[in-house]
C-alpha cells in the first residue's frame, strides 16, 4: 500500500456514502404508451409509484395495459441503473484496481 493509502480510502468511502445517499432520494419516471402509464422510482430501485390513464384502461384488452404497466416499470429501472452510473460511475473507477466485486 502506497503511503497515505488509508486516508485515501476512507475519502473515497465517504464519498460513496454520499453518493448513494443522493442516488437514494433521488426519483426518476418511466413512461409508456405516449404518457398514459408512468412509474416513479427511487434512486434504490423501490417504485414508489405509477399512474395509469383512465382511459388505457379496457376490461376486454387486460394484456395492453400489462404491458404498458411492464413498459413503464422497466424504463424507470433502467433510468436508475443510468443515474447510478452517472453517480457511482466516477468513484466506481477508482476502485478497479482493488479488485472489489463490481467495481472491476
């Protein structure tokens, strides 16, 4: 370990710490179907919400409105996946040398 290694690390720790405490309260929105399906997500991936256009709704077509629902969720999670990145991105780099799991 190079001198002053430690520091380094708790620096980079705290900062990571940080970093997920913003990607946590930050909120990201998928949307399908023009806007008629949307769904919230926290930055931690739990869904939070999702809204659905009275009239996507059709008692005789269940299977359209599944898959906006579907459409929706996925765009949010991969939005979060995106912000994570656009985060963690950085900080994940510097790590790749520590041959730490996902930070390769």
């Amino acid at each position: 370990m190079q001198p002053g290694g430690l520091p380094a690390m708790q620096a980079i720790l705290q900062q990571a710490q940080q970093m997920q405490q913003e990607l946590t309260a930050a909120e990201v929105t998928g949307t399908a179907g023009g806007g008629l399906v949307s769904a919230v997500m926290s930055g931690g991936g739990e869904l939070k919400s999702l809204t659905i256009d009275p009239k996507v709704v059709d008692p005789d077509d269940v299977d359209t409105l599944s898959d906006l629902i579907v459409a929706a969720v996925r765009e949010a999670n991969t939005k979060v996946q995106g912000l994570a990145m656009s985060k963690m991105g950085p900080l994940a780099g510097g790590l790749g040398g520590l041959g730490l799991p996902g930070f390769e």
